[in-house]
C-alpha cells in the first residue's frame, strides 16, 4: 500500500472545511431559533439539509483519497 502527499491533503482539507461549515450551520440555527423561537419548525429541517450536504462533501472527499 502506497501513502501520497496528495491523499493526506485531500483528507485534511475535505474533512476540515465541511466541519467548519457545519459549525457554523449549526451555530446560525442556533441563533435563528434563539431569537424567534416560533421559527423552530422551519429552520431545524434547513439546517439539517444543510449539514446532510456538508456531511456528503466530506465523504466524497474521502473516497477520493482512497481512488487517488
């Protein structure tokens, strides 16, 4: 089994920045409901779409390490 420099980073950058993105999904929902509590049943299924789609960015970065 061959290690690349390229693999690792494909790995450090997919997994770092859709966590981040995440994070702050979840901190903005937070705030929203935070200030309008009402807002709850419409943003809870955004921000769970939302962090679905971040989520998917990161697994495909993860195959992709292992293809490269």
């Amino acid at each position: 089994m061959e290690f690349s420099v390229t693999g690792g980073l494909i790995v450090a950058l997919g997994g770092a920045i859709p966590a981040l993105a995440i994070g702050l999904i979840g901190a903005k929902a937070m705030e929203a409901i935070g200030r309008n509590p009402e807002a709850q049943a419409k943003v809870l299924p955004a921000m769970l779409l939302g962090m679905a789609f971040a989520e998917a960015i990161a697994i495909y970065a993860l195959v992709l390490a292992f293809t490269g």
